[in-house]
C-alpha cells in the first residue's frame, strides 16, 4: 500500500508539473489565449502566425489593417502564417508559411520570458524584399537567438506590391484620412500597436521596444520613426542598408500615385473600386507583372507621412531615439556601374560620361580609377553608395544633427564564405543570396568580391548562422556573428551597443568632430570615416 501511495504522489507531481508547462505556455492576448511552442533544447517560448489585424480580403482590400478577430477557447501558435502575395523575385529567401494568401496579417514571437513579468526589452523586425516581397517566417529572422539574450523578439507579416502600395482617387476618397498607398507602413504600424498592447503578457516592455530591418526593412524603420503615427511606440532604432531618402523606395506625391493607379485600373478595365477588389488576387499580381509595374512606392500622403523624410528629419519631428544605423562594405557589384563593359579605366570613364555629362569629372575625382583594381573599386563604391548606402548615411546624418540622441554607424565588411559542395554552381540572387543549381562544382568568380555584398549580414547580426546551409561558415563567421550579436543586444537592451569583450564603439553625436564608425569583421575596429565627400556630392545632386 505505502509502495502504491508513493506511485500516485509522484504520478500527481508529474501531472502537476505537466499542467503548469502547459499554462506557462498558455498567453492570454487581447484578442484569445494563445498556446506557443518550446524550441527544441532551450526554454524559449515560439509563438507562430497570431493575428494582428483582421484579414485584409474581399472589402477590406486597399484599406488600412482592421482589429483582429476576437476567437474563443485556446488557439493553437505552432505554425506560421501565410505570407503576402508576392512572386519569387529573390533566390535568398525561404519561407517557413502557410502558404501565399492576401489573408497575411500575422506576427511571430519568440520569449525567454518565465513569469510573464519581466518586462524585458522587446526587437521588432521588419523583413526587406524591395516592398515587393519577404515573410516574417525565413530563418534568417528567426528570433531565437536574441531571446536568449534576454530579449522578446517579433517578426511581422505586412502587405507588399499592389496589395500594400496602391493608389486610387477613389480608395482616397473613402478613406477617413483621404489617403490611399501606404497599406504595407500602415501594417507595421498596426503591429506596432498590437506590442504596446500585448507584449508585457510574454514578458516584454512596451516601453522599451526597439524596431530593426534591413533593405526594405530597413526604409520601414525610417519611415516609423518619421510617422507621428509611430515615433512615439518606440525606443530606438536600428537600420541595415536603407532609408526612405533618394533615391531608393522613396515616397513619392499622393496624387502622382493616384494618377499612376488610375491608369492600371483602365488597364484591367475595372473602373469601379468594386470590380477592382473583385480580380483575384493571383490574377492581380500576375497583372502587376505583366505590364512590369512592381507598385512599391509608398505615398507622402498628409497621414502616415506627413511630408518627405528629409523634411521631416531636418525639423527634428521625427522619432527623436538612439539610432544603429549602417550598410555593407559592397552592396552591389561593379557591375551595376559598367554593366556590360570590362573594368578597365578607360571603360569607366565612357561609362561615367554617358550615365553623368558634365558630372562626371567631379565623380572621377571622388571614385578614382588608375588601375583595374581601383576601377573595380570605385566602380562598386559608386554602384553601392547611388543604391543604398547614401540614403542610409543621409539618414544618419539627419538623426545626429536633430534629434539629440546618439547614433552608432557601422559598415560590415565580412566577406561569405565559399558555398557548401552540395550547392554546386549556384546562382546569386537579386538580393544577395544564391539559387540551387545542379551538383558540379562552382566555376571560381572572375572578378573576386571586393567586401560584403548585400544583405549578406542578416544571419551574422540575428544570430541565424546555422539556419543558412549555403555557406560553410567557419570559426571566423561565428566570431563575427557573435559580435555582431551582442553589439545589436546590447543596443536593444541599453540604446547603447557596447559591452564587456567588444571594441568600443562611440557614437555619433550633434557635435562630433570626427565621424566615427564600426567597421565589423573578424577584427572589429572603430575606424574614422573618410569617404563624407562622397556623400555630400551625392547630397547635392538629390536633395535638389
């Protein structure tokens, strides 16, 4: 009998212990109680495809993200969501979804949180993809590795292409802020609000949430911390190769976008916001395509974007927050200057001739080329510096003259390694990553990659290394993914990224005499910037 007695008491424990992991596990949100999922060996707590917002389908297409459903009883958090409609346009992603649906307003959380009390800071991700496609689900967002730091990590879905950014003078006119364009920023900003109203039930700090992306992640931040609609639900801020400045994704005029939808819509002779709203969504996207018109140009449209960003910046109104902001060391290839010419200098003077007229002597100056090798050089400073690397420093520049808060520059400089042998002779994708091809081995580039091309440094700042199998990453990678790691920890944590064992980083400030930066790699070092001609030529041409 007493042999029995001890069996039912430990069968007792082990059910009570099984009851409490099951509660611990069990979030209620303002919306229904949602059951996460343990990542496999460690504590942290996943939570998968939780609505934000009602799904944007049928009459609520091209409107701003309605409150999400309300739901009874316990939903189950195990799997992602569907990503937004959207083609595959770059061969480095790959989604963990549901599928493709316009029924795509999801966010994902990951939390080390025991009690629900914590109030740990929290990182919100935007994913890039040129606001043409991306999903909160890819594994190099994952958000593992930053809730063991400490932190809760999220990563949202929003709207991309026709779906996110169209414009139509009648979707203005039945909008209650006459605004029409801004659907996927309205998302974020949606999601935003479903943090400061839900996150401190998975241990979080609405109060201390930091917002992060990269490329068209990346112009997100930029644009939230400019919206009075945002600036004041976050703490900080960290932008990787990007800014809603010229000439990359910048918002353009509310009636140029009207104008440019209203031609779409005679091209689908649909002449009525109904018959719009009833072209299936595939047939939609395959039309946006058709007729090359990618639609991923949000709108100044007197709402969310009040006026342009440098405006915005320039009068200190925009989100006034610690800033980590910086770009890759080679964004683009040389290729994207001298197109189909071979880098000798002569060629990248014809080149320069032709793309700049009487500008030319003046870029010559500031991107020499003497030799092959500088022409290279130049020539890939000059193709980076016009696609992203200008607006981020403009960016930059603006928070550390206006906003009274610091802000930290990097440039990353780690160069891949070479791919694993099992990706064979894989093909670069357009934003930065690689396309299966067959098993033969990969023919040796002509021309070396001069520094880290874009979006290379994702896996390395989140933590994500181990998700990516294209790679044979070495010893040397996880150091830098380590630092890297801690540095952007750090910031979230503190709005400052320095930290026991990591080489001091200081900051940019209104009076600085001398620009810093970090320059992370194997050996991160602050280095002073050198290249800030560059950037005022540039500043000159665009901000006319």
């Amino acid at each position: 009998m007493k042999r029995v007695l001890l069996t039912l008491g430990v069968l007792v424990q082990l059910a009570s212990l099984n009851s409490f992991s099951q509660i611990k596990d069990q979030i209620t949100t303002h919306n229904g109680v949602v059951q996460g999922v343990r990542e496999p060996g460690s504590s942290i707590l996943i939570f998968k495809g939780i609505p934000y917002a009602a799904p944007p389908v049928g009459p609520l297409r091209w409107k701003e993200p309605q409150p999400a459903n309300n739901w009874k009883g316990i939903r189950k958090a195990d799997h992602f969501g569907h990503n937004a409609m959207q083609k595959n346009i770059f061969g480095d992603m790959s989604f963990r979804s549901s599928g493709m649906s316009e029924d795509c307003l999801y966010l994902n959380v990951w939390t080390p949180t025991k009690t629900g009390k914590e109030k740990l800071p929290v990182l919100v991700y935007f994913y890039g993809g040129g606001l043409a496609a991306g999903d909160g689900s890819e594994p190099r967002y994952d958000g593992a590795s930053m809730a063991k730091k400490g932190i809760v990590a999220v990563t949202i879905n929003y709207r991309l292409g026709i779906f996110g950014f169209f414009s139509h003078p009648d979707l203005t006119k039945e909008s209650p802020h006459h605004t029409s364009g801004n659907y996927g920023y309205l998302d974020q900003h949606a999601a935003l609000e479903w943090v400061r109203d839900n996150i401190a039930a998975f241990g979080g700090d609405p109060a201390k949430v930091t917002i992060a992306g990269e490329s068209a992640g990346s112009i997100s931040v930029s644009v939230q911390m400019a919206s009075p609609l945002s600036k004041e639900l976050i703490a900080g801020a960290i932008g990787e190769s990007g800014a809603a400045i010229n000439p990359t994704l910048y918002p353009v005029p509310l009636e140029e976008a009207e104008t440019h939808g209203t031609a779409f819509a005679e091209k689908m002779n649909a002449n009525t916001l109904e018959a719009l709203r009833a072209i299936p969504a595939e047939k939609l996207l395959d039309s946006v395509f058709s007729v090359a018109t990618p639609y991923s140009s949000a709108t100044i449209d007197g709402y969310l974007i009040p006026r342009s960003l440098p405006e915005i910046f320039e009068a200190g109104e925009q989100a006034k927050v610690p800033l980590l902001v910086g770009w890759n060391s080679a964004e683009v290839p040389f290729q994207a200057i001298m197109r189909a010419e071979a880098p000798t200098p002569d060629n990248y003077k014809k080149v320069l001739n032709q793309t700049f007229g009487d500008k030319a002597a003046g870029i010559l100056e500031l991107y020499p080329a003497g030799s092959e090798e500088e022409t290279i050089r130049s020539a890939t400073a000059l193709a980076s510096d016009r696609f992203i690397v200008y607006s981020t420093w403009k960016w930059a520049d603006l928070q550390a003259k206006t906003s009274g808060q610091p802000v930290y520059r990097y440039v990353f400089s780690r160069i891949r390694p070479a791919m694993t042998p099992k990706m064979g002779n894989a093909t670069p994708g357009l934003a930065g990553g690689v396309q299966k091809g067959n098993n033969a081995k990969p023919a040796p580039p002509k021309y070396p990659a001069v520094g880290a091309s874009h979006a290379s440094e994702i896996e390395y700042a989140l933590g994500n290394l181990y998700s990516n199998k294209v790679y044979a990453w070495t010893a040397d990678d996880n150091k830098v993914s380590a630092t890297m790691l801690d540095y952007f920890a750090n910031f979230i944590k503190t709005g400052n990224p320095n930290g026991n064992g990591l080489p001091e980083w200081q900051p940019i400030l209104k009076d600085s005499k001398q620009i810093h930066y970090m320059d992370i790699n194997v050996k991160s070092e602050l280095k002073t910037d050198t290249y800030r001609a560059r950037y005022l030529f540039l500043d000159k041409l665009y901000m006319k």
